[in-house]
C-alpha cells in the first residue's frame, strides 16, 4: 500500500494550486491618424472585450496624417519607445512595419 492513497496525501493532492494554462496574449501597437475618434473607438474596442490596457496600446501619429507618415510614426515608437507613454523600446512581439 502506498502512501499516495493516504487521506493526507490526497488532501495535499486536493489542495495543491493548479498551474495555468492560459497563453499569454500579444503586446500590439496601433498608430492612428485621428487623435481623439480613432483612439476612443478602439479604446472602446478594447474595453468591449475585455482586452487589458497592457496588451493593446492605440497612439494617434504625431508625424503627420499621411499613411507614410503614420507609418514612419509606428516604426519611430516600436524602435526608440516613448518614456512619456511608458512604451519601451522594442516593447511588442511583432512588427508589422518591416523593422
């Protein structure tokens, strides 16, 4: 008889705290041309399904509102980072602007 079948070693067994098994979810950076209908849109988005404020960042471009320019904006933000938005260089899993 083993000490596995024990009441104590089965309640210990009961107890134990289960690992996750959760994947963790993408940083992803979304650079828009509106600063305020864009933004709040897809804030709402966010909120909508419950995503966490982590996990998804919406900027609007401050470089100008043209898609180059939107672009180059994105690319600025995903290699040197913003310290006054808290986004650190390099900060998302994937780029999508051929960096």
């Amino acid at each position: 008889m083993g000490k596995d079948n024990q009441p104590k070693a089965r309640q210990a067994a009961q107890l134990a705290r289960k690992a996750g098994h959760r994947a963790s979810y993408d940083r992803i950076l979304i650079v828009t041309e509106g600063s305020k209908t864009e933004p709040l849109y897809l804030g709402e988005i966010r909120k909508e399904f419950r995503l966490q404020i982590a996990n998804v960042q919406v900027q609007h471009s401050q470089y100008g509102t043209s898609p180059l320019r939107i672009m180059e904006y994105a690319e600025h933000l995903f290699v040197n980072g913003d310290e006054e938005k808290n986004i650190q260089p390099r900060a998302f899993e994937q780029d999508y602007s051929g960096v």
